[in-house]
C-alpha cells in the first residue's frame, strides 16, 4: 500500500474508485453524484486536483480531494473501496490532506464535512488536528408516507410564492441575518458575511451548487414590509428532492414560517412524482431538527463539520 500526490495519479487507476463511490452515495443517501464524479475525474486527468490517493499495487483503495479558493481550503471526499475500509486509510488520508491543505499558500482555513466520508471514526481525527467541530444529521422522509395535516395559517400579511431571479438578493440577505451568531456560520464561512451567502444563494440557484435547483418547490416568503424567509429546494437525484437551504429572519421566527416554507416544498416534491426529500442540519440547532422530526424527516446518516483556523484566529463555539 502506498500513499501518492493525486496529481500524480492517472485517470485510469481512479475510475473504478470513483465508479464506485458514486454507486455507495446514490444507494445511501439518494444523491447522484454524477456531476461530482465528472468533475473529480476532470481534475485527475488534468492534474489539477489536489489531494492523496491509496494505492495497493495499481488499484486506487481510497482517496481524498481538497479545493482551494480566496479564503479557506475545503475538504472533499475521504473514500475508500468496499474492500479496503475497516483499515484505517481514511483516517490516514484525513492526516495527510489535512498536512497539505495547512502548507497551501495563503490557506488561513480548512473546513470539511464528511458527508462523503467512509469510516465515521475519520471525525476524532479532525479533533486531534486541532479543529473545531459540531455533529450534523443528513435526514430522509418518505412522500410516500402521508404529509403533514395542514399548517397553522399564516401570520397576517404574510405570503409564500415562487422564487424569481430577481428575489436572489434579498434571499441571500435572510440566510445572512438568520445565521449571524450561528455555529454554522462559526463552521462554515458560506454563512460569514452578506457576499459569501449572496454566493452561496446564487450557486444554489443559478449554477445547480447542491443538484439541479428546483424552482416549483422552492419559495419565497413575503411580509408586509418585504422578504421575511426562503426555502431553495433541489433535485439531488431523479426521484430525490434536497432542502439546500431554508431560512426565516430572526424577527419572523418563532411564528411557523419554516414549518410552512418545508411543507409546501413537500407537496411540491410529492406533486413531481419524487419518491423521497432529503435535509442536513446540526444537530445542536435544536428548534430545527425538532422541526424536521416533526414533519416526518428521520436520520439517515450522521457526519461532522469541522472547522481550522491558523493561530492567533481561532473558531469560536458557543457552548
């Protein structure tokens, strides 16, 4: 077994790897990892993709991919092959990426989650690494089970509707506002500042960042002095709709808007014809996951965000 650059590897010895990888994540988590897959392996056959890959002879056993942009190195897949896990390599490839994301210039941060991970033991790893990190759930419900009864009404003067291209600004600003203080936001820089979650907003919607976006499911809610909430909903594989995003202003929570925002993408998804809705959340963020257990979603599959920021920065937590 031996431990290679991936930039020194070639296309050939990954493709089974990763033919198999995106075999596991549209059998677990009911995501097609397509378009992922596409690009991992662009990036292998054009040497640009940074990261570590496992070798046992000329077959590819695990690897893990990084990306590198303006602020922060992010951490992709930690995977190995059906017969190589149980031997530790993840966790070995986790100290290694994470080596070579602390050298890359510039690189003041490192986040991950490991979504994409297999071994769930890859997360003591990011802690003895020294960073901080907070347990999330990925989370399925079946539409074939019966939908919620109808919802409490709406507070007065208060709409849901479809999202436009041009309500992207002020969606951008309600997932800024309900995240400032957060420890998603402490997590995961997407959420740090108004540009970074107008960024976010706009892959999700306009460049199909988390499945190809889904606009009859998703919506905008609207008060009597403007946007108050938005959901942005996906399709994450052919009969899989994906929550990316829902978020209420803070001095709208409180008043059964997320349960509103969620239930129609429901109907909306059970109206397609899809077979399942998926969701992530903290698991720290009480009220939500409350939420979501209430409206039929179950844990599927348990991961990690991690977060490392170089001396004297630091990642501050609330308790």
């Amino acid at each position: 077994m031996r431990t290679r650059l991936l930039r020194e590897a070639s296309p050939r010895e990954l493709r089974p790897l990763l033919d198999e990888e995106a075999a596991l994540w549209d059998a677990e988590l009911s995501w097609d990892f397509g378009e992922v897959r596409a690009a991992v392996f662009g990036g292998i056959e054009r040497g640009t993709l940074a990261g570590r890959v496992v070798t046992d002879g000329a077959r590819a056993a695990a690897y893990s991919y990084y990306m590198v942009d303006a602020s922060r190195v992010i951490v992709g897949s930690i995977f190995a092959g059906r017969d190589y896990r149980g031997r530790r390599l993840e966790e070995e490839l986790v100290d290694a990426v994470v080596a070579d994301a602390r050298a890359e210039r510039g690189s003041g941060r490192v986040e991950c989650q490991t979504l994409f991970c297999t071994a769930p033991s890859a997360d003591a790893q990011f802690d003895r690494a020294g960073f901080a990190g907070r347990a999330r759930h990925y989370m399925r419900r079946d539409l074939a089970e019966p939908l919620p009864p109808a919802e409490a009404p709406l507070p007065p003067g208060v709409a849901l509707r479809l999202i436009r291209r041009d309500d992207l600004p002020a969606a951008a600003e309600i997932v800024f506002r309900s995240h400032v203080g957060s420890v998603d936001a402490a997590l995961n820089l997407t959420y740090s500042t108004p540009a970074t979650c107008r960024a976010f907003v706009d892959t999700l919607v306009v460049r199909s960042g988390c499945g190809r976006f889904d606009p009859e499911a998703s919506r905008l809610a609207e008060g009597p002095w403007g946007p108050i909430g938005v959901l942005i909903a996906s399709r994450l594989a052919r009969a899989n709709g994906h929550v990316c995003q829902v978020s209420v202003a803070p001095e709208a929570q409180g008043r059964g808007l997320g349960a509103a925002l969620v239930n129609t993408a429901l109907k909306a998804f059970r109206e397609q014809g899809l077979a399942s809705a998926t969701l992530s959340v903290t698991v720290d963020n009480g009220r939500a996951h409350r939420l979501y257990e209430l409206l039929g979603f179950r844990v599927q599959r348990a991961f990690g965000a991690h977060a490392w920021a170089r001396p004297p920065a630091r990642i501050e937590l609330s308790a």
